[in-house]
C-alpha cells in the first residue's frame, strides 16, 4: 500500500493495533503514540514523524528510512 501524509496521531489510541507490511508511508505521524509490538516489515518511512513514539517490542525488518 502507498499511504502518504496520514497523522496517526489523531487516532483514538484505544484499542489502536497497527502493522504494515510492504507499504509506503511518506509524510506520515506517529507522534506520541504508543506503538509496542507494532510491524513494520519491509516498508518505506520517508520523512515520517516518530516523535516520542513508545516503538518498544516493535519489529522493523528492511525498513527504509530517508
């Protein structure tokens, strides 16, 4: 998938549960989520926001980051 400037951050993060596989994430937010063991397999993060993100037990396999 190719998702580009979502802020995830506007979402409740009740009972939030999010994993990607093969996308495209430019632009996007995650701040101030927490995002334990969160997926991000093979994907591209370009310019996106992991501010005081909580990425703990997350598993990122060949991300790449620009």
């Amino acid at each position: 998938c190719k998702m580009i400037g979502l802020n995830f951050s506007e979402c409740d993060p009740f009972l939030l549960e999010l994993k990607f596989t093969e996308c495209q994430l430019n632009l996007a937010s995650f701040y101030k989520l927490k995002l334990k063991n969160t997926n991000f397999i093979n994907c591209k993060l370009n310019e996106t926001d992991f501010v005081e993100t909580d990425l703990t037990n997350a598993i990122l396999i060949l991300v790449i980051l620009n």
